[in-house]
C-alpha cells in the first residue's frame, strides 16, 4: 500500500463543479492517497472536558489547562504541542470570562493562523483559506441570522490587540466552515468528537458511489482509495449515507452543500429499486398495503427516537418487533425502512444483552445491506463488525467468525491497518478463530468453557445505544 503525499493529486477545474482533485498515479484499493493534518480544528462544546484538545482522544483523566481552565490535554506532550494554536485563545478566553461556541474557536484559531501566517497557501495545501467556497450567498434566511449572530459573538470575543479583520472576510471564515467543516472522531472511529478544516480535502467532489473514502486516523485525515484508481481519474468521496433513496440524497446534498448531484447513481436511480423491495410471488402486496406498511415504518421511527432519547430501551425492543411484523409479509428484504428497523433492533437487543434474537436480526440486516452498499463502504464495515461480536456474544462461533473475518477485510481497506478499530477487530479475529478451532475439535467442550467463562467474567457489555448516526463526513448543523 502507498503512503500518499500532495505530489499525487493535482487541483483542476471540473465542468459545472468546480474545483475538483485528479489522481497523478494509480492507486489501488486501500492505498493512501494523501494524508492531511487540520488547518485549524476544535473540540465540540459539549465533550471539551474528555477530549484532548491536541490529539482529540478521548481519556479518563486529562490534564487541564492552568491559565484558561478550559482546554484538556492528554498529557505534557499534546499540552506543548497545542500552545502555538492556544496561545491567543487561551489569553482570549481569560479576558472574555468564558469559552465561546466551537464555530467562534474554530473561527478564531483559523484567524490566529493567518495573523501568523498570511492568508497565501500554506505549506503542504494545494489551495488557500481565501480560495475555499463559502456559499454564504446561497444561505437561506435562517442561516443568514445565524451567520449575524456568530459574527457578533466572534466580535465580542476578539481581542482589540489582534490584527482586525474585514466583515466581509470573517462572513468568509464562517461560510467555509458551514460548508465545509470536516467531522473528526474519537480514537476508534465511532463518536464524532469535532470539527476542523481540511483545506486539500475541501477540493474532493461528491459522488454518491465513490472511488475514494476519508477517515480521521492518529490526528490526520487520510484520503484512501476504494478501488483501483488511473492517473488521471477524478478522485470522490461521498458527502451523505447511501442508504437512501436518489430523491432523498440529493434533497439532502441539495439543502446542505447547494448543489444538484449529477452522478451516476443519482440519474438512473441505481439500488433505487432495492430499497423500495417489495415481497415478489403470488402474493405481491397491494399498492395501498405498501404505502400503508412504509407510513406505518415511518410512524414507528419517530416512536422509536422519542423512546431512545429517554432510554427507554425494552420499548425501542417493542416497538421494533411490532414493526417488523407488519413489515416482513409487505416488504423485500432490502427495502430501507425495514432495514432501518432491522439495524434498531439489533443495535438495542444486543445492549439489553439478548443476543440470539439481536442476532438474527443482525444477519438479515447484513445480508441486505450487502446488496446495496459498495462493497469497500465503511459505514458496511462497521456494520458488519458489530453483526459479528454479536453473534460472538450469542455463542454462534462459526457466523461470528466468518462475520468479523468480513468485517477486517473491509476495514483494512477502509480504515487501514493501523487505525485502533481495525487492530481491535484483528484481535477480535484471533480470538474468535482459536475459539473456532476448539468448537469444531470438540463442541460439548467449547460449550463448557464459554459457560465458565461467562460465569467467572462479566459478559462485555454492548455500548449504549446511541440516538446519533455514526459520524457524518462534514459537520453540517441539520
């Protein structure tokens, strides 16, 4: 696998998008293409305390700050390694009495950086902060007031000493940053933790089926290749889930990033077909039933999330299994609304430690998404994973081997070799294929150790379900 530099991409202007990024060598399918560290990143406000503000890990115990009593840090080290970047804030923060919202940090640490730096390229950026799209005059009215209010804020917590900027340019600031702040995540991929601007990565284009993928790994974002990729092939990310419908992908790419998606996917409506399934054979279900069953999947959805917000969790269970009732004699197996159910249910039973039924439901909703993620999708990745510690927990050793051996094969590609989620699942590999081995030698045996296992040994427990989807690749307010 290649370590990528800027040297293997170059910016070119793209008919009706753009700027756009070109490969300049082939790369293959994990290879990575460039690796970016932030220009400028924060915390989000509400994880400040158990984030390190440097390396953006989350730790038990982090070291504060002694001057501002804002900013956490792992260790001296990060706490050396951010003071260039939290030297005005920390002053700022001191001054102002309080720390502002992360849009105004992040605002300010971009300023800070151009007050050191100019506001030409940057070493390493194929473009500048001046370059990048702010669409501020496609904002609707409500964003328009946000952007009055976050500037006013940004104003107050400015120092008088610092180098004054233009209200034209600080609307700029913020403009990139609504449209093109990139999610970072904790250590292990699985909890969006903040935000930061990636200059090189802004110049990636959408594409609903993409040839490349983007994840946060030991304090960079990497750009890696999903399939084989020709010097000279335009290089793409995908900027929503593809578990949705065209219509709805490019509704929501439409009202967050204000474009019109016009690939591929989009035109012919490619899986379209999939996830509206519907049950084939004699009995295909009425028009009306179906309309009926996906409004009673819609219903239940928004039950379910009113249920989760307040941890209600045997009733998210409840619901779930009422849902799937209606559904199974109406709709296909990869129809999204019952896959969405499928992924509730498994997610909340494997928590509340019911595992042969999580199970089940963790399979049929694999063997879906299967169908219609690309094959080297991330979010397919994880899903799979967690399908396999599932079957784990419920004693299937064999599916839950061939599951987490799935699951790597993807992860490898899509997270890399050493990224913490992946060196997790290869240990989790090991352990399930010697637990393998010892179940196919003798079956009786294995059972009598798993029992005793379980008995000296806590079962893991599940993580709590979480109301959030898995981190998005921009941070975009909904």
């Amino acid at each position: 696998m290649t370590k990528g530099g800027m040297e293997s991409v170059e910016v070119f202007t793209t008919e009706g998008k753009g700027r756009g990024l070109k490969a300049q060598k082939e790369f293959l399918p994990g290879d990575v293409i460039f690796a970016e560290p932030a220009y400028a990143a924060v915390v989000f406000d509400s994880l400040t305390h158990v984030i390190c503000h440097t390396c953006f890990k989350r730790q038990e115990r982090l070291h504060r700050c002694g001057q501002c009593k804002f900013a956490y840090y792992c260790d001296r080290t990060c706490q050396r390694a951010a003071w260039l970047n939290h030297k005005n804030e920390c002053s700022a923060i001191k001054r102002h009495g309080k720390a502002p919202s992360e849009n105004i940090r992040l605002a300010a640490r971009i300023l800070w950086k151009i007050e050191r730096e100019g506001s030409g390229l940057s070493e390493g950026c194929l473009v500048s902060i001046d370059e990048l799209q702010n669409h501020v005059d496609s904002f609707g009215e409500e964003e328009k007031k946000d952007l009055r209010t976050d500037v006013e804020s940004f104003l107050e917590f400015w120092p008088p000493h610092c180098q004054q900027f233009g209200m034209q340019f600080i609307s700029h600031i913020f403009g990139v940053i609504s449209c093109n702040g990139f999610t970072l995540s904790d250590q292990r991929g699985l909890q969006a933790v903040g935000v930061g601007i990636f200059p090189n990565l802004c110049q990636a284009n959408h594409d609903c089926w993409p040839n490349c993928t983007v994840v946060f790994n030991n304090g960079k974002i990497e750009l890696r290749a999903l399939s084989k990729i020709s010097p000279g092939d335009e290089l793409t990310v995908s900027y929503v889930d593809f578990l949705n419908l065209s219509e709805e992908r490019r509704k929501q790419l439409k009202k967050q990033y204000y474009f019109d998606c016009s690939c591929e996917h989009c035109k012919k409506q490619v899986k379209d077909d999939l996830m509206l399934a519907v049950k084939a054979g004699e009995s295909k279900p009425s028009a009306d039933t179906v309309k009926e069953v996906i409004q009673f999947s819609k219903d239940t959805l928004e039950k379910i999330n009113k249920a989760r917000m307040e941890g209600l969790y045997h009733e998210v269970v409840k619901l779930c299994r009422d849902c799937l009732q209606k559904q199974e004699p109406v709709l296909g197996d990869t129809n999204i609304y019952l896959l969405r159910i499928l992924s509730i249910a498994s997610e909340v039973l494997s928590y509340l430690q019911m595992f042969e039924e999580a199970a089940d439901y963790a399979k049929r909703m694999v063997d879906g998404y299967l169908k219609i993620y690309h094959p080297n999708n991330a979010q397919l990745g994880m899903a799979v994973m967690r399908a396999g510690v599932t079957h784990w927990h419920a004693g299937l050793i064999e599916a839950g081997h061939g599951l987490i051996c799935k699951a790597y094969a993807i992860l490898l590609i899509t997270h890399g070799p050493s990224h913490p989620i992946t060196k997790d699942l290869e240990a989790m590999r090991v352990q399930t294929e010697m637990e393998l081995r010892l179940f196919q030698q003798n079956e009786f045996m294995y059972y009598k150790m798993r029992e005793a296992a379980l008995k000296n040994q806590k079962i893991q427990v599940m993580p709590e379900p979480s109301n959030e989807n898995a981190p998005g690749l921009f941070h975009k307010k909904e």
